[in-house]
C-alpha cells in the first residue's frame, strides 16, 4: 500500500465511527486481496505472502471485533473462518482462485456494512483528533489541503 493511500484511511479513520471502522477494514482487505494478486502475477512471492499475511490480520481484526451474543455475528464468524481457510489454502497453492473466494465473501459485507453507516448517529470513534475539511486550495501551480490546526492533537487516555 502506498503513502498516499495510507493518508487516505488515517483521514477517514480519525473521523469514523464505529460502523465506518468495519467499512474501512473491509477496504483495506480488498486493497490487500488485490496486491496480492498483483504481487503473485508478477512472481513476486513475497509481496504475495505479505499482503495474504495483511489480509489474514484484517480478519483477525473483523473477527474479534464480533459480538457473539447475536446470531449473525455467529454466522458472520464462519464466514471469516471460510476466508481465512482459503488464505491458507491459496497461500500454499500459490494460487488467486481462493482469494477471489475470499473477495466474494467480503465484498457483500462490506457493501452491507456501508448501508448500515447512515443509521449509525454515534461520533466518531477517536477523540480530540484533527479534522480534516473537504475542500482544496488552488495555488499558482498547486493544490493545498487544508486541515484545521488544534492546540491539543493528543489522544485521550
């Protein structure tokens, strides 16, 4: 993943709430599934490892972030479980068939999770963190972001 992706998600993670989090894993896993990708069709096998060892921590993360008194939680749990079988399967063969498996696994809840978003009226999950306005200044030969400064940019303990 590059810098500026990496910009990206610390952008919308500061201002996230708890449903935007589960969005943004579910994006940085895709991300992931796709470096793989990348890195095993051009024989790179340690970029392929290392995104499929990403992907499993984004599954990790998803996996422990589940509240198992629900009954979908249960049925969301093996859905992550299947996924990181097929990483390990995939990871051994060498192969991208399994991590298209795992695509069509993530893609339908992370597209659930983003509709689910807009009921969430929570703030967001990080205290005291910079906000970031939507909007760009135009320079001579320039763009310039513009981000609003705070005396106090700490997290809360």
């Amino acid at each position: 993943m590059d810098s500026e992706k990496k910009q990206e998600y610390t952008r919308r993670v500061t201002q996230a709430n708890s449903t935007e989090m589960v969005v943004i894993i579910y994006d940085i896993a895709l991300d992931y599934i796709g470096e793989a990708k990348e890195a095993l069709n051009a024989g790179d096998e340690d970029g392929f490892q290392s995104g499929i060892h990403r992907l499993q921590g984004c599954l990790y993360e998803l996996l422990s972030s589940l509240n198992l008194q629900y009954e979908l939680a249960v049925n969301i749990r093996n859905l992550y479980g299947f996924c990181i079988r097929q990483l390990g399967i995939s990871s051994a063969k060498r192969s991208v068939t399994e991590l298209e498996n795992v695509k069509k696994v993530i893609e339908p809840l992370r597209d659930a999770y983003k509709k689910v978003t807009s009921e969430n009226k929570n703030g967001p999950v990080m205290g005291n963190s910079q906000t970031v306005f939507a909007g760009l200044t135009y320079g001579k030969e320039e763009l310039i972001e513009s981000l609003s400064t705070s005396p106090n940019r700490g997290f809360f303990a």
